[in-house]
C-alpha cells in the first residue's frame, strides 16, 4: 500500500524557516518524480515544487522561487521541503504526492494527509 | 507562468449530467499538457480521477470521463450522486511544472 506521511509543520514567525519531510513507503520511491502541493485555508490548490528521480532536475512555482528547496534522499525513501524567508501567504496546508514515473504522465497519484504550516507572528 | 481556468461553481441534479472545464491562458489545452483531474471533499486530501485527458485510475467510477472539448479539458459526470457533491480541480503540465486550476466547486441539488 502506497503510504505518504508529512511531518514538520508549525507555527513559524514571517522571515523564519522551516523543513518539511515525507517519508514514503509501498512503491519503489526512486522511480518518481515526487511534488509539493499546498492549500491556503478556504482555497484551491497549488502546485508548489517537484524534483526529478535523481534530483537532476527541479521545477519551482514563481511564488516560491529562491526561498524553498525542494530535495530527496532516495536511500531513506524521503522528500524533503526546505522553506526559509517565510511570509504570511505560505500559511497553508501541504501535500506530499507522489507526482510521476518516467514511463507516464499518470500524475499526483496518492497524495499524504498534508502538514500545516502557519507564519504568524 | 500560466494560469489555468475552472468554473467557480457548478449546480447538478442527482441523476443527471455536468461538464465541468479547464482552460489554459496560453491558448487552447493540448493532449501536449495532460491534462488530470481531482476531487477533492472538505476536510480530506486530493483524489486523482483522471490522467492524461481521459484515462481513469483504478477506483475512479465508471460515471466520470475526461476529454477535450472547444480547446479546454473537461471533466464530465454522468449520473450524478450525491457523494459526488466535491470540488474539482484540473491540472495541466508547464513544461517541467505543473499548474493546478482554481477549482470548481459542485453542488448536487
């Protein structure tokens, strides 16, 4: 059974930082893209980061660009979310999924439960 | 980066039938962007329905389908039930990115 669990949410204060982890499990983890996505309360969701099978590869939404890192280390089946310079408008809930293999454009698949991140002061 | 848009809202009947669309700010939506659809109810995570336009996974019901229509993907719902009272969202490929629509909220009524 495919399993995504996220942990490391919290209350930060604007301008602080904070990592996410995902710890996967019931699929070969090295085989996929993985992604980020997050939900603002009351709102929609957005697609944050992914990262490619070998960490080679990266893509970011504009938002987020040159604050958060997204990184994996596939010898621990884990994804990680490194957020630093947060602000008030990265409070949101965020979903580790599983984004896609090399062979398909089957994507965002199985989604974990979500971690809440929340930048108040 | 591009901007993908869903109706706000949409209102069905038990029983009958909606289309709801996905429109991309770069032109007309391609199988180029394979386009997928989730579900999503309050208080839970995402479920994907549909992958690369119109392919279901292996629990999404018989009653949805995907497609594209007039430049757009859609998602359309025959036979509506009532636990499919949800909001849906689309997604398109961006290059290596992905970009989520705004949602569309469906009530069954």
């Amino acid at each position: 059974e495919v399993q995504l669990v996220e942990s490391g949410g919290g209350l930060v204060q604007p301008g602080g930082s904070l990592r996410l982890s995902c710890a996967a499990s019931g699929f070969t983890f090295s085989s996929y893209w993985m992604s980020w996505v997050r939900q603002a309360p009351g709102k929609g969701l957005e697609w944050v980061a992914n990262i490619k099978q070998d960490g080679s590869e990266k893509y970011y939404v504009d938002s987020v660009k040159g604050r958060f890192t997204i990184s994996r280390d596939n010898a621990k089946n884990s994804l990680y979310l490194q957020m630093n310079s947060l602000r008030a408008e990265d409070t949101a809930v965020y979903y580790c999924a599983r984004d896609r293999p090399s062979t398909s454009f089957k994507v965002l698949d199985y989604w974990g439960q979500g971690t809440l991140v929340a930048v108040s002061s | 980066q591009t901007v993908v848009t869903q109706e706000p809202s949409l209102t069905v009947s038990p029983g009958g039938t909606v289309t709801l669309t996905c429109a991309s700010s770069t032109g007309a939506v391609t199988s180029g962007h394979y386009p997928n659809w989730f579900q999503q109810k309050p208080g839970q995570a995402p479920r994907a329905l549909i992958y690369t336009t119109s392919n279901k996974h292996s629990w999404t019901p018989a009653r949805f389908s995907g497609s594209l229509l007039g430049g757009k993907a859609a998602l359309t719902l025959s036979g509506v039930q009532p636990e499919d009272e949800a909001d849906y969202y689309c997604l398109l490929y961006d290059g290596g990115a992905r970009v989520f629509g705004g949602g569309t909220k469906l009530t069954v009524l």
